[in-house]
C-alpha cells in the first residue's frame, strides 16, 4: 500500500515470485533467470543459480532462502551465500503445486495433486511421503502436525510418517489455518 492506504501496483514479467525479506522479493523470469527487487519492481540484483539446474518455478522459504523446484528435485537455496543448503527428490510425472512451512520453518510440506512430501526445514531431508488415490486440496500446520484435505476426508500427517483420517466432509472446503 501506498500513501494513505492507496494501493499501488507493479507490473512485470515473471514465472513465479517469492518474497525473502519484508522489502525484497525474487522473480523468476521466463529465461529461468533469477532476480531480486524491492518493492517499487527494480532489480536490485541478478542472483546466479547452481551450474546445471534448470528451475522450473520458484517458492517461499524464509528470510534469504527459496525452494526452487526443478523436474525431479526440490531445492533448498541460500540466495546470500549462493548455495544449496539441502535437495530432496520428488516425481517429474507429480510436479509440486504447493509449499506450507511449519512455525520456525522447523518441516515443509510440499504437495502435488496427489502426493506429500513432508522434510525438515533446515536441509530439506525427507521425513516421510504419502499418496493419495483422491486430488489433495490443501493444507495447514499446527504444532507440528499437517492437517491436509481430499475432496472427501479431511486427514492428519505426521512428520514421523503417522497418518489418519479427522473427518468425512459432504461439500469440498479448503484449509487455510487449523488451530
């Protein structure tokens, strides 16, 4: 927002964005380049990607972090130290659509239509996985437990690989918090 509460908008050509700090954000443009800006659109820097990975779309990972997600794998970066601070493998066939960060960024969820992925926030070892025959709609965390819903049920994962169902739903909802 701008002055007095008016909003203000930019525009700009990207495949995917992600915020890293409270004034700056990271696009991904359409030559799979990197770019950090702040928040009036200007570059602020190109940031370069490890030799050989080609990234597909980019998500949310914490101050001075993103997940990058490439065919097969998932990609935990430092964009400060330009590193890789950890990789889990995922399906090319079940590409990621969603990424939910537990509170500290302690685990991630990163979800597919039909997959979870469940790994620890700090190197992004995965901690357990989990199919569903039912598209996967959404999800929450709360104190360390992935409360996800199916067209369906609504159901429980356990970083430790636990799972359950809490209900049958009549009408599809989506979950935004559980608490």
């Amino acid at each position: 927002t701008g002055d007095f509460g008016r909003q203000v908008t930019h525009k700009g050509f990207g495949k995917s964005a992600a915020f890293v700090s409270r004034t700056r954000f990271v696009v991904l443009d359409k030559n799979r380049q990197l770019w950090q800006k702040g928040l009036s659109n200007e570059v602020k820097k190109k940031i370069p990607l490890p030799t050989g990975l080609v990234v597909n779309q980019i998500f949310p990972a914490g101050l001075g972090r993103v997940l990058l997600r490439t065919s097969d794998t998932m990609v935990l970066y430092d964009i400060q130290a330009m590193k890789i601070l950890g990789e889990t493998r995922v399906q090319s066939r079940h590409p990621i659509k969603y990424v939910v960060w537990s509170a500290k960024h302690k685990h991630v969820a990163m979800f597919s239509k039909s997959n979870i992925h469940i790994a620890r926030g700090a190197d992004l070892e995965e901690t357990c996985f989990t199919f569903e025959n039912s598209r996967i709609k959404s999800g929450a965390w709360d104190q360390g437990v992935f409360v996800y819903n199916t067209h369906t049920h609504i159901k429980y994962l356990l970083p430790n690989g636990d799972k359950g169902i809490i209900r049958t739903v009549e009408d599809p909802v989506y979950i935004c918090q559980v608490s």
